[in-house]
C-alpha cells in the first residue's frame, strides 16, 4: 500500500469519527435527559416559565445571601433589578428563536423552570475587566414529572463597548434563551 493511499484511508476514517463529534459541538447547550422519541416537546407551540435562584453561586460566593451580605442596600437593590432583567432577557432570547413563553402564575406549576447555577455580573474599569457570565438548567416538564433536562452558559466581556453589568447581563441572558429556544427547535425537528 502506498503511502499515498494509506493517508486517504487515514484521513477518511478520520473524518468519519469526528463528524458526530463535530455535530455535537456547534449546540449552545449539554443535554442531560432528554424524552422520547417522541420527544415531549413535539408539538408544544407555548409555555409558561419559573425562575429559581435558590442555588446559584455567585462570583466567589457559595451562595446568593452569602454574596448579598457584603453589600450595601443600593448594591443589593442593584442585584435584585439585575436579576429580573435577567429573566426578562432570556425570555427574549427564547421568543427571538420563535417560542412563546410568559412568566408562570404564582398558583400552578410551571412548563419550564429555569434554575441558575452561577452567576458573575462582572465589571469594566480601564486597568481590570471581568466578563458576565451565567451558567443555569432548563428543566422543561410534562404531566407533573421532568421530561427534558439541559445546561447553557454563556459569556460576555467587559469592553469600552459593553461597560455595563446590566447590559452583558441582558446579552448573555439573550444568549441562555436563544440556546433552550434551539433545543426546543431541534427537539422538535425544526
């Protein structure tokens, strides 16, 4: 065999490993349980969506209060309005994509609920910058049990153009909406 021949081989065989994992890598998310077939999200057109911050970590903080207990009421008020444009953002990103969500009603269970995992707000000086981040799980259920279950993070740097915690809090939060809206998609064959 030639050595020609012998790289053609190589380099096919190659290709045919790494397209599977090639597929995998361009999604925004990590499935960690998913239904079906058929998936549960066949054919759901709306849903209604509870946020949880109960167990997120915040930058180097075990836990939300333990972040909070170091801060001053107006930084707190600062967090606390954070959080909700969070929410509201990554209930943009998901109707971006094309899915009709709202906030759940305080009575019922909701269709979706979004628990944050860890959250850093970051910040922008000229000498020291910290980008935004935020990692959570999407647990989508069905009939009163978990059906579909994924994790997303995302990340936005802290720049001249992006100064605000606020403003890459909403983008990532755009970004964790527009990834679950493709898994939504993508479990439903779009």
């Amino acid at each position: 065999m030639t050595k020609t021949r012998l790289l053609r081989r190589f380099t096919l065989a190659l290709a045919i490993v790494a397209a599977p994992l090639a597929a995998t890598a361009c999604k925004p998310y990590s499935v960690v349980q998913q239904s079906g077939p058929p998936s549960a999200l066949k054919g759901v057109t709306s849903m209604t969506v509870g946020f949880d911050w109960s167990k997120v970590t915040v930058l180097d903080k075990a836990s939300e209060a333990e972040y909070l207990a170091e801060k001053t009421d107006e930084e707190k008020a600062d967090f606390a309005k954070i959080k909700q444009e969070t929410d509201a953002a990554i209930l943009e990103g998901m109707r971006d994509r094309g899915v009709n969500v709202a906030p759940a009603p305080a009575e019922g269970a909701p269709d979706l609920v979004i628990a944050y995992i860890h959250v850093t707000t970051g910040i922008y000086t000229p000498v020291y910058s910290v980008p935004s981040k935020i990692e959570a799980r999407f647990s989508w259920q069905k009939d009163g049990k978990v059906s579909d279950i994924i994790d997303t993070k995302a990340m936005v740097g802290a720049s001249l153009t992006t100064p605000s915690d606020h403003q890459r809090m909403e983008m990532a939060g755009r970004n964790i909406g527009k990834a679950a809206a493709k898994f939504v998609s993508d479990s439903q064959g779009k």
